[in-house]
C-alpha cells in the first residue's frame, strides 16, 4: 500500500512534531491490529521514550466525515 498524505495529516504531523523534541514522528504507517491478525494503516504515529525507559507508541487516524445537506 502506497504512503498517503493530506493536508489534514500534514497538519497533524506538525502539530505532533512539536510536543516532544525526541519524539519521532511518521506518517501512513502500517502496524498490527488488536488481534494480530492482520495490519492497520494510522496516518500519524509518534515514537518517544518515557521517563522510565519505556518506548511509548501513540497512532492518530485522520477521519474526514462530509455534512449533510438539510
């Protein structure tokens, strides 16, 4: 599946660039899904370490949703 990008996740990637100065940001990235059985895209995703050591992983999906017309 080819990388996707839009100006929303462009947004996005900015803004989560900027919480942490060792975060690593990525956009469209594939990972496992809850059940391991197969992979889900998030368009965002942020790599940083905690305080302890731990490698702490957040996914950001950008979801577009049109009005109604009434």
């Amino acid at each position: 599946m080819p990388a996707r990008s839009n100006d929303f996740q462009a947004v996005v990637y900015f803004i989560r660039s900027q919480v942490d100065a060792d975060a690593v940001v990525t956009k469209s990235v594939m990972l496992p899904d809850r059940t391991g059985s197969g992979l889900r895209e998030v368009d965002v995703l942020i790599t940083s370490r905690a305080r302890d050591g731990r490698q702490v992983r957040i996914g950001s999906s950008a979801v577009i949703t049109a009005r109604s017309r009434t």
